[in-house]
C-alpha cells in the first residue's frame, strides 16, 4: 500500500447532519441558577458560615449536598428488588448447612462423616481438618478457624459443614455426623476468666498472659494521678453491670460462593467490610487474592455484626470447591446469635473526681470485658472502653485498666458505638451524681468543662471542631431544661447524656497509614455524561452510596441521578476498608472529592479552551459551566465534556484519602486517633412506674453535631435510629445466659428489641461545626448518636426516682426491687411516697456559670482564628496551654504498665496484670 | 447411635398447588407441609418477601393473603391455595410506585431495606381500609413489624406523607420517566455546511 | 427452617375434621390440630413433640362464628379486638396479644389451647441436645424438669395465654368435638395441672367454641397484663376481673383469674367471693390483691424472674380492680 492511499483522518461529507451529541434527552432547555442559598458566604453565596469557611468551600456548587435526599437505592429496596444474602440464587446451587457445638467446651477426640457422605443427595461434607489456616479480623488476634480444629469453644461453635441437594437432606446429614467430644471445664463468668485455667480456651504461645484467658490487658495513666485524688471535693463511685447486647438485624447472615469457570472464586456476602473477607479467605483457602472476587450483596443491617469474616463464609467457599458446584448458606436466627460478635457484657468500676473549682479533676475506669470464644475486634474494643471517654472534657487525670477475657460464650466484638457506649454510659451518669453532689446543674457543669476547638485531650488525640456546646445549648433550650430539671412530680423524670465518637479510625488495620490511604475512589465519565463511582465503601442501609454519590454531584454540579455507583465487587472497586468506625463520610467523601475535582479540573480546562475564559474565573452550575464575570459564557457540561473527551476517550480519574500524621508515641497510643470526632449531646424525658418499675421514654431531644449534614434526611435516620438501639440496651436487650451457660434468647421473641409502642418522640437537632477537614465540612453521624442515649435515660430515670442504677438493662425487675430497697431504707411503705429529688444550686453554679459564658467565648475565637495557639489538655488546670501536660510537668507523664504499688491492690480488671506473660505453654515464665 | 431426634427426611409427599401472586396465575406442586414463605422465596420465586425471624416476630415476610396482611412464615401454603397473594413486588403499578413506596424513599422510610417489604405490605393494606390513619393507627397497623434501622419515626413520617398523596388523588411520578436534561444533546440552530466538515488530524 | 414433615389434612366442616380424626386415630396415626399456626408452627419449626399428621381448620368455616355470648374456635384474635359485637372485656384482653400481625393469624381457640411455655423448652433443637432435653420434649431419654430438678412427675412450663383470664372471669363454657361426640363443660374445668397435659382434651378431641353466660352483657371488667414491651411478648402475669354492679350501684357478683403465672390459668372464686361478701371499697381492693397474690406459684421459665411476677400479681389485681375501689358490698 502507497502512502497515498493511507487513510489520515476522517472527512465529513459536505452537507450532512453533524455527529449527534451524545446525551441523556429531555426536554428543558435551560439550566437552573445556582442556588445561592447553598453557596457559602466565602464564596459569593448567601449562606451563612457562622462556623468560619472550610477547604471544600470553593467546590460547592449548590447542586446536592445539604438536602433531604433519598437514598440513591432505595427504589431496588421498595420494590423488592435488593438482592440481598439469601436472595442470591445461582443454577445448580446446593445448600450447605452448619454443624454446631452442642458443649461450651470440648475437645474432639474424633469425627466420622462417612455416613453423611453416604446419604444420598448429599454432595460434599468438610471439618475443620481441611482448614487449618487460621484467621481473625485483626492480623494482631488471628484466633478463629473455619471449623473447630482440636476444639469447640462455645455452643454453636463450628464443628463440620455440608452441602446437599435440598436443605432437607443437608439437615439430615448433619445428624449423621458423629462427633466424639471430651467435655472440658467452661469458663461462663467473665471474673472466671481472670483465673489461671486448667486449659485456657486459646494458646498464644509465648504472649499467652499466664495460665489465664486474659485476652487482652491494657493499663493507661494520663495526668495527675496521685493529685486528682488529693483535690477532689466529689467523688463518684460505681461498678456497673452491662448485659452483652445483639445487633439484632433483620437480615440473617447469609452467603452465598461460586468457582467461576475461569477457576476464581466469587463469594455474594451481606458484608460490611468485604476486604478482610477477602483476605481471610486467601488465608483459609490458600489461593491467592487476586483469585477471588467478593461481591457484597445488600446489606439488611450491619451495626458492626457483619464485619468480621465469619466462618461460615469461609465453609460456603470450602464446599463450593469441594463439589464444584455454587453453595448457598442461610442461617436460621439462633445461628445468628451463635456468631454474634454484639456489645461485649462487662463489669465496669468507674470513679470521677470533681475538685472545688468544678473542674473534672480525674476518672478512674476499670473495664472487664467478657469477649467470648474469639478475639474478634476485641483487642480494639480493651482500648475503647478507656481512651474513647477522654473527651469531651478537659480532665485533670485519667487512670484506666482495661481487660478482655476469653469465655466460652459465642464471641462479642464490635456493635454501633464499638467499645465506647458502656463506658461513656458509666462516665455520663457519674457526671450526673458529681454534680448531684456539688448541688450544680448537669448542664452548666458540662458547659465549663469541655474543651475547645483545635485542641488535644489528655491521651493526645486532636480535635478539630467541636460542636457540643452548642449541642448542650441547644438541647437546654428544646427540652426546656431549665424549667423542668428537677422540678418534675415522683415517677417523671429528664436526664442528660453527652457522647463522643471516632470519624473513621485513623489505624487502618492492615497496612501503614502513612504509606497507603485509607480510602479510594474511582471516577469514570463516559460519552453520556453519567458519572460512575468506584468505591469499596459498603452500603449497609446507612446510605454510604448516597453520600459518596452526593460528593461527586456537588462538585461536578450534576444532579445525583447522573452518578451511578459502583460499590459492590472486589474485582472493580478500589480496597477500601469498609462501613466500619463510622468513617465512610469521612474517608470516602474525601477521596470521591478529590478524584472529582480532577474531573472537575479537566471540564473548566475545557470550557476555557471553548470560551477562552480563565480557568480561575469559571464556576460549574447545574449542568452548566459558566464565567463568573459574565455568566452568558460559558458552555454546557456535555459540552465541556465532549471537549475534554477528545482524543481520549473516557475520563477517569482517581481520589484517596488518608488522614494526616497524628498521634503520640506511647504503647496504644493509635488506638482511639481519628481525623475528627462527633459530639452529641441528648435530653430524655422518662416515666417510672414506682410500683412495677417499668420505664418508658417519652421523649428525646437529640443535638447531635455532625461537622456538617450531606444529607440531612439520612443523618436523622440515623439519629432516631440509633436511639432506638440505644434505648434497647437500657430497657430491655440482653443476651440472656442461663443456669447451665446456654444463651436463652437466641430469638427475636425474647431478645428484646423495643417496638413501635416503646419508641419516644424524638427531635433530632443536627449541630454542624464545620469540621476543616471533613468533607464540606462533615464527620460521623452512624454510632456517635448512640453514645448519649444510655446515660441521658438513666440520669433520667434517677431524675424520676432518686435512685441510681448502675446496671443494664434496666429491667423492670431490677428497678423495682432497687425501689424496695430504698423504701425499706426510708421506711416507707408506699413507693408512691418516695422522695423525689431536687436541686438547690450551690455557691460553685455562678463559677460554673462564669467559666462557660468565657470559654464560649474562648471557643469561637480559637473556631475563627487561623493563628490560634495549640492547646493542650491540662491548661483548665493551669498548665501552659501551648505545651503538652506532660512537657511541663512530670506528675503528668504517661504510664502504660503498672507499677508495684498498684499490684498490690490492683481493681477488677486491673488484676489482669498479676499475670506474668509466658514464652510457651507449659514454660517458664 | 441412637435416633432421639424427629428425622427430617423423607420428604412429605407434593400436592399441586396454585394461587394468583401478584396478578398472575401460579401452578405448582409444593409439598404437604409447605410454608407459604417457603413457597414464595424458593418456587414462587418472589424474593422480595424477606425471612428475618421465621417465627412471627419480624413481620419481614408479611404478604397480603385477599387483601389482609398475614405473616407468610407462620402460614402453611396450603391453606393458602387458591388465594389472591401480594407480595412487594405486586405493589408498584407498572412504574408507578405505590405512594408509600414512594415516601419510603422520600421519608427515610427504608434504610437496610429488608424490613420494607413487610412493612410496604401492611401499610398499603392499612392505608386501603383507613386512608388518613392516625398516629395511634398507624401505630397499632405496624406493631408486629420490626425495624432496626429507623427508630420507626421515619416510617410513621411516610404513611402519613402517603396518606396525603393518596387523600390529594395525585399519582406518583413514572421511574422511567426521563430526568429534564437543561442542554438537549442536539443543537437545533441551522449551520453552514462548510462548517460540518470535521478532518481530523490532518 | 425447615418443618420436619408431616401430612397436612384440609377438611372444609366440621363432619369431615371430624372423620378425618377419627380414621387416623384407626390407623393409630399421631396428629395435632392446626388452628391459626402463630403457636404450632414456631414449635414445630423448633421440631418440639411434632407429629406426622396435621389437621387444618383453617377452611372450617362453622367455627368461625362470633356473637356476644358465642365465640367460635377459629375466630381470628384481630378479629375479636376489633369486633363491636363482643364483651369489651374480650375485646380489649385480645387487643393485648403478642402483635397485630400474629392476631390476624392466630385463633381463639388456638390461644386457649395454647402450648405452655418454659426457657428450657422453647428452644431449637440443637440447644435442647445441649442441655440434654427436658421433660416436656424429652425425644425418647426420659429427661429431667430442667426448672425443678429431680422431679420426674410434673412438667412446670407456663401456660401464657391472655384470653383465658378474661374468660374465666367471665365465667366461659368450652365445647370440644371428637369423632365419639361432643360435650360442654366450665372453663375452669378444662385445664389441667401439669406442663404437658395441660388439659382435659383427649387424644383427637378439640375446642368448637366458647359460650358465654347470658347475663355476660351486665358484668363489666378489666384485664391487666405484664409484660415487657407493648407487643409480641407473651404477658409474664395477666389478672382479668369481672363484677356485677346492681341496680343500686353495689357489687352483686365478682370474679378474679389469673393466667400466665403457673402451668395453668387460675379462676379465685372463693377468694372473690370472700372478698365480695361485706365488700369495703379500697380496702377490700388491697387484701384481694393480697390474696390472688399468695396465691400463685410462678417459676423461673419466663423473662421476668418468678419473685417479680408475683409481687406484680398484687399490682395488677389492684389495678384490675381500681374501678370498684368505691364499690360497696350488696345486701
């Protein structure tokens, strides 16, 4: 061929229609006005930025955030069409059932599953001896197997699994298997567990602590520990009893795996966190990662209790490759229960001191977790109970010792609120009794002792905005406190409660957060001009592809049904670490902003090329991409887009996020850090009913700040709906465990959930701070709201009775005996004659009062002012604020192991550390 | 060993089987002791009816039976033959949504989404007999149906925004409508032809 | 889960339910009667004392029939709590049962007859082979009571149905059929004291229908119910009382029953009728609820622990009660 007959380009033929533009239809020609309303004042906007501005300011374009937006699938759910675990149904699948420990604790002599195998219909049957690997959501705590290996440790333990033509058959074989077990002593009491054992339910090897099931110990001082004590006018003294609570979603866990043809695995799993299943089952089944692909179906509640890589996933994959065929397993509800990993049961012995000032001069807590079988999170959840209590007060000291121990119960983990909720619960309520005893309002107490915007809490974590003033204000004012606290007949009572919150943990699990960012997305633009979205953030209900979408929208100017997301496969969406420590908003809106922002770039670098406009002077509209100096030029997005799409194709573009460098350096110090935090704080209004006990919440006034709300409609939901799990734990959830250890209630029936009837009245009040690093502005809104409602029901309830109960749930029974009690004190015969408390203030209010009114003040200075000094923890107790406690004054250095003194009358937990670690089993010390 | 347990095999006999789901006849052969909620999710095939609890305490499986909602995990299908079913799936119109379906979305009705069939089942059913239910009724119409997400607030907030699109005789809008596009992708403006020719690269 | 099988029989009347059982009992074959299935079908999930045949009355439509004093056994609950056309004491007792969605399944009859419940038994079967089975499911091993050890004999499960107060206190008969006849006799009559037994039903023998006194019209009552949340949850006490107020505005007839506190529901006539005699307004109120409290037995098998039941007993006959507590005594 001749270079003359080479083809160069194309030409058009004179006369003809051009290409058609590419483009979605419709009929309206024009695009509507930016909505200046939804343009921040610092961007030529009317919306007002009492907050100060915030680094996303200049991207807003009024498209999408801040309204009440439905979630982006919530059209697949109403009609029906959500697929989620169970609903996966694949040609040829069996189903493949579980056999579970009938004993606590037991090691297996033998199993013999020859007659299983031998029932007809039955395809393939696995025991743990085809899977020794080990893993555990913690690279830390790898303790769990697919199937028990040389012994069961709780009933409902794993012990075999089948796959069979029908159910039916498959729940035959199961009784056919023949397990030998020798039964071992259980340990049920979690005070058992501190105990050296004759055989301690795991083995660590050389960091096994003692002969004890101690999981995990932790031993923390901050501050001023021998002055705390000293100064103190009020104490604060309780030990606290929580049940272990369930998550109690709707949607049993159900999987469902597939050996493609190509030889890949496909796991379809309600999962929230489809990266550490990913990983474990490269793990368990030995093949490598990029051979598995794990799709995570809908999601029916997650809560933390689908977050771990469960077992059974595991089996589902076993048994799929052991029959080559796809495997199907559902539980039934009591299996649920069986894996668990809900809100670990503990005994709590929590101390605060308040010294003449009012000044919160100390917290001594002492957490004893009962964490089950399994490690699971646990290891996290020991550090939670302490370090997530830090803030939002400034602390004159604070002493913790935590312990997770082994029991043979099915394992707790991580629920909504992970690790912080029993102990804020612990915290809140001894707030309350401190200020009952310096004769002050909770409220005004509360107001003079938090700490401000920009700041560090004694453990050294930073935070950035703080919005719980005004929460407290705001929920002062709405519940009309002022006028009622106190004030209200026997039997009604109101109550507050504060919570604190991680937005996103800022220690990704599984790799160096200073390396690798904690979250990517993925942007694709193609010839429609729909945007797609690759994220591995999990839809789990809470509405994290409407938020992600939401971020994308807002920057490109689009309307939220051009964005598609693509949230489901492991094999398309970038690694992400899931919907856990309520970092989605955070992380992921963070990284969808920066991969639009190239995108943007890349539209205002075309709309320039177009209409010779400065890039700098270009502003994006809906739809439309215009000059801020003359907005009749400009072009609009398909335009823009057509451009920047020459001689390339497709845009794409990719975002990360990771948090920046934080933290201090003594052991455990990482745990708790997060780029931001949320605060809440809630008013509950309560009845007793003095002779049957029973409590029931009226109403609930919920300020909860969440730096800014993307979507306001899906923050409420989960305001409201963290109350109500929230109030379930105070009035009637428990994992009920009976005489013989067994779990009583391993149903719907008689776990507890509150219905439709127990549910209060609730005003949420969203409070937005404007956190400088959020995006636009945002934090958490999914487990913070949880936090306040424990202790503002129970202060509540003692507001109603005068009496402190430091135990949940606050069963009726348990309420009405406490009742009894007091009336014999009192010698009262009716209960309908007890006293009800009251509250004259004391001289230390107008000091309370004073101290707020200037660090109100103090805080919006430090909220507005780009220069502010640091401030560290410690400087409410004179301490230079600009220096950390610890720099300046020794009795403020950090211990992390306890000295001789303290083990010689070391506390509940504490006494975890009267254990020597060992090098092996059976060793030396 | 000893047999102790009720053995689950062999399987009872089938019967045939039919009922009209969702407007369309059925014609099945299901087995004598069959529960309807089985009968739904794994032949019928109408995935939208959830199993939470199987045992009456989730309401996730409701479905109407002639009308009347009913907790398909605690019906046997056989006396179930012969009825007018609904499950979730038969409640839009084409793609028109039922108007609580509609402000399930709107309202934050639905968050996991796996209680909402139940819950869309028996407020369509409510609002048919009562359609201005008060907070009470609304109340008393949901009490056997479990939400963990919402706090039930939400939900309550979308009966009686459906109540309101149903006492206004609107309808709600078509899904498959088209979006209004600002910038329709054809130009509409008479052009030159000279300035048609489009040569690349030359 | 999966039910364990059994064949389903559909008669549509009574004639045919009735030759239906009396062919199996010919053939010696086992089977329950399904009514509503909110209470048989859970067991059977849990594969409690299943049976290889099944007899619905869901087709039976004679026995559907509701009048004031005539409540046939397959009367819907949601029905009754909804129906203008029965005692408001009914009506409201039924209105409390478990959820709205379960009462539109479940039946009178059914709830009367109501399988009685305990910790130990209401479990899967996987649990119950943990603990070793209990006596009310023993699956062949002759287990112990897991509430009262060592005590062979007699099954403590608690009988947990609502209706049966409110119709004791008003003084209900009960109707059963078998294929050998029918016969009538007093509620209080029907239940018998033991967990497994629990009442004088034989084998292929089942409720027809409740009647109601004539003069039920002039009693007035109230049902108290303790529980823990305000649906689904089985009452763990429930006090119904009835009264008679005559035409002076005196109390002319009183009767108190208790259900959900032993393994059968409890009508104390006599201590009614004690009280009743020289009836003195609050006070009586007080040493009635005294004594309806001494005089039940609760055991450790339900939510709230046994103590609390019982001192809730006092409570809740109380409150039953407050209506007559300026009541007196007729001549």
């Amino acid at each position: 061929m001749s270079d003359d007959d080479e083809m160069v380009g194309y030409k058009q033929q004179p006369g003809k229609l051009p290409f058609a533009r590419p483009g979605s239809g419709g009929s309206e020609k024009f695009s509507e006005l930016r909505d200046e309303s939804r343009i921040p004042e610092s961007q030529g906007g009317t919306l007002a930025q009492p907050q100060g501005a915030n680094r996303h300011d200049s991207l807003i374009t009024g498209a999408a955030i801040g309204r009440r937006t439905p979630m982006v699938d919530s059209r697949w759910k109403v009609m029906g069409q959500a697929k989620y675990g169970d609903d996966i149904r694949l040609p040829g699948e069996l189903f493949g059932r579980i056999l579970r420990s009938p004993h606590h604790y037991a090691r297996i002599r033998s199993i013999d599953t020859s007659a299983a195998e031998a029932l007809p219909g039955v395809v393939a049957v696995s025991t743990g001896s085809e899977a020794p690997a080990c893993f555990g959501v913690l690279p830390v705590t790898k303790d769990e197997h697919a199937m028990a290996q040389e012994k069961v440790r709780h009933v409902g333990d794993l012990v075999a699994c089948v796959a069979a033509e029908d159910e039916l058959t498959a729940l035959e074989a199961l009784r056919l298997i023949e397990v030998d077990y020798e039964v071992l002593d259980a340990v049920h009491d979690m005070r058992d567990g501190l105990k050296d054992a004759e055989e301690p339910i795991h083995d660590r090897g050389k960091y096994h602590i003692g002969d004890s099931n101690v999981q995990k110990r932790v031993f923390q001082e901050f501050g001023d520990i021998s002055g705390m004590r000293d100064s103190a006018v009020a104490t604060h003294t309780s030990d606290w009893y929580f049940a272990g609570a369930n998550h109690g979603f709707t949607e049993p866990h159900a999987v469902a795996a597939h050996w493609e043809p190509n030889g890949r695995l496909t796991l379809y799993t309600p999962q929230q966190v489809p990266h550490y299943v990913h990983r474990a089952l490269a793990d368990v089944l030995d093949i490598p990662m990029h051979q598995i692909n794990v799709y995570r179906t809908a999601v029916g509640g997650g809560f933390g209790g689908k977050s771990d890589p469960f077992p059974h996933e595991m089996c589902a994959a076993i048994l799929a490759r052991k029959s080559g065929r796809p495997v199907r397993i559902t539980f039934d509800r009591d299996e649920v229960f069986y894996v668990n990993r809900g809100r670990h049961p503990s005994r709590l012995g929590m101390v605060i001191h308040a010294d003449s000032q009012g000044r919160l001069c100390g917290m001594e807590t002492d957490a004893l977790l009962d964490g089950g079988a399994f490690a699971s999170f646990g290891h996290v959840t020991t550090y939670y109970n302490g370090v997530l209590h830090t803030a939002p007060y400034e602390i004159g000291g604070f002493h913790y010792t935590g312990t997770r121990v082994w029991t043979n119960k099915p394992a707790s983990g991580a629920m909504r609120g992970h690790g912080a909720v029993n102990s804020r619960c612990a915290v809140e309520v001894g707030i309350d009794d401190v200020c009952e005893q310096l004769s002050v309002d909770p409220i005004d107490f509360r107001l003079a002792n938090l700490l401000p915007p920009m700041s560090r809490t004694i453990t050294g974590f930073r935070i950035t905005s703080i919005g719980m003033r005004e929460c407290l204000e705001r929920v002062r004012r709405a519940s009309d406190w002022d006028d009622r606290f106190r004030k209200l007949p026997l039997g009604h009572g109101l109550g507050i409660g504060c919570g604190f919150f991680i937005s996103g943990s800022a220690l990704p699990i599984h790799w160096e957060p200073n390396k690798f960012p904690h979250a990517t997305v993925h942007l694709k633009v193609d010839m429609d001009g729909g945007v797609t979205v690759h994220t591995g953030a999990a839809e789990i209900g809470q509405g994290s592809d409407t938020v992600v979408a939401l971020a994308v929208a807002e920057v490109l100017g689009l309307p939220l049904d051009m964005i598609r997301i693509r949230s489901r496969e492991s094999d398309t969406s970038p690694v992400d670490l899931g919907s856990y420590s309520s970092r989605v908003t955070f992380m992921n809106c963070n990284a969808a902003i920066s991969a639009a922002m190239e995108i943007r770039q890349e539209l205002l670098d075309a709309t320039s090329m177009i209409t010779g406009a400065p890039t700098e002077r270009l502003v994006i509209g809906d739809r439309r991409i215009f000059s801020k100096d003359d907005p009749a030029v400009g072009v609009s997005y398909l335009e823009a887009l057509q451009k920047a799409q020459e001689d390339r194709g497709a845009l794409a573009s990719s975002g990360a996020y990771r948090t920046p460098p934080m933290g201090r350096t003594h052991k455990g110090a990482a745990a708790g850090l997060a780029p931001a935090y949320s605060f809440s704080a809630y008013v509950a209004e309560v009845k007793v009913d003095v002779e049957t006990g029973q409590t029931s919440v009226l109403k609930v006034w919920a300020a909860h700040d969440c730096g800014k709300a993307l979507n306001p409609l899906a923050v409420e939901g989960q305001m409201i709906g963290s109350i109500h799990m929230g109030m379930g734990q105070v009035l009637s959830e428990e994992m009920r465990y009976g005489r013989s250890g067994n779990l009583l209630n391993a149903d719907l029936l008689d776990y507890k959930i509150p219905t439709v009837h127990e549910m209060p009245e609730v005003t949420p009040i969203i409070v937005e701070s404007n956190d400088p690093e959020g995006p636009f502005g945002a934090k958490e809104a999914g487990e913070g709201p949880l936090l306040p409602i424990l202790p503002a029901i129970c202060n509540a309830v003692y507001d109603a009775i005068g009496i402190r109960i430091h135990e949940l749930p606050l069963a009726p029974a348990l309420v009405h005996r406490e009742i009894e009690k007091r009336c014999k004190e009192l010698g009262i015969d009716d209960p309908l004659d007890l006293p009800s408390p009251d509250l004259e203030h004391s001289p230390l209010h107008h000091v309370l009062r004073e101290r707020a009114d200037e660090h109100s003040v103090r805080d919006l200075e430090r909220k507005l002012d780009g220069e502010r000094d640091q401030y560290h923890n410690g400087a409410l107790f004179g301490l230079d604020a600009t220096i950390p406690a610890d720099e300046q004054d020794d009795s403020w250095t950090a211990v992390v192991l306890p000295d001789e003194q303290y083990l010689e009358s070391p506390r509940l937990a504490g006494s975890a550390w009267l254990h020597v670690e060992r090098r092996h089993q059976g060793g030396d010390a | 060993m000893v047999r102790i347990r009720v053995p689950m095999l062999p399987a009872p006999g089938e019967l045939p089987w039919s009922a009209s789901v969702n407007d369309t006849e059925v014609d099945i052969h299901v087995e004598s002791n069959a529960i309807l909620l089985d009968v739904l999710r794994d032949q019928v095939g109408t995935l939208g009816v959830k199993r939470g609890c199987d045992m009456g305490t989730c309401g996730c499986c409701s479905v109407l039976v002639d009308g009347e909602p009913r907790l398909s995990c605690l019906m046997l299908a056989h006396e179930a033959a012969g009825c007018a079913l609904t499950t979730v799936e038969g409640l839009a119109d084409g793609h028109h949504l039922h108007p609580i379906q509609e402000t399930f979305t709107t309202h934050g009705g639905s968050q996991c989404g796996f209680c909402t069939p139940g819950f869309l089942v028996v407020i369509s059913a409510l609002l048919e007999e009562n359609p201005e239910p008060n907070e009470a009724e609304i109340k008393a119409a949901i009490d056997g149906n479990l939400c963990r997400c919402t706090g039930y607030q939400q939900i309550v907030d979308s009966v009686r925004a459906a109540s309101m699109i149903i006492t206004s005789g609107k309808k709600t809008a078509d899904a498959t409508d088209p979006m209004p596009d600002p910038h329709p992708g054809m130009p509409t403006v008479e052009v030159e032809s000279e300035e048609l020719e489009v040569v690349p690269d030359e | 889960m999966r039910m364990p099988p059994f064949e389903l029989h559909l008669p549509e009347s009574l004639d045919s339910a009735m030759t239906i059982a009396g062919e199996l009992a010919d053939e010696d074959c086992d089977f329950d009667w399904i009514a509503g299935g909110t209470d048989l079908l859970p067991n059977y999930k849990w594969h409690l004392n299943s049976k290889p045949h099944v007899i619905s009355l869901a087709k039976v439509s004679e026995l559907s029939t509701l009048e004031p004093t005539h409540i046939g056994a397959m009367v819907r609950l949601q029905a009754l709590a909804t129906s203008d056309s029965c005692h408001p004491l009914l009506r409201q007792t039924s209105g409390t049962i478990a959820s709205v969605m379960i009462r539109r399944s479940g039946t009178v009859g059914g709830n009367i007859c109501l399988d009685t419940r305990c910790f130990w038994f209401n479990q899967g079967e996987e649990w119950r082979r943990s603990i070793d089975w209990c006596i009310k499911c023993d699956c062949g091993t002759g287990a112990d009571c897991r509430v009262i050890s060592h005590q062979n004999e007699l099954c403590v499960a608690t009988y947990q149905a609502d209706l049966a107060a409110s119709l004791l206190a008003l003084d209900a008969t009960i109707h059963l059929a078998s294929p050998d006849g029918s016969r009538s006799l007093p509620l209080a009559e029907f239940f018998q004291e033991d967990g497994i037994t629990r009442n004088v039903l034989k084998d292929g023998e089942m409720v027809t229908h409740l009647t109601l006194p004539d003069d039920a019209e002039d009693w007035q009552g109230d049902y108290q119910k303790l529980r823990l949340r305000e649906s689904w949850d089985f009452p763990e006490a429930g006090i119904a009382a009835a009264w008679k107020i005559d035409g002076d505005g005196n109390l002319d007839g009183l009767r108190v029953a208790s259900t959900a506190l032993e393994s059968i529901p409890r009508l104390h006539q006599e201590l009614a009728d004690e009280a009743r005699e020289g009836w003195a307004g609050v006070e009586s109120v007080n040493s009635l609820a005294v004594a309806v409290q001494k005089a039940v037995k609760p055991v450790n098998n339900t939510w709230f622990p046994p103590s609390y039941r019982k001192k809730m007993v006092r409570v809740l006959t109380r409150r039953a009660l407050a209506p007559l507590e300026r009541v007196e005594a007729a001549n």
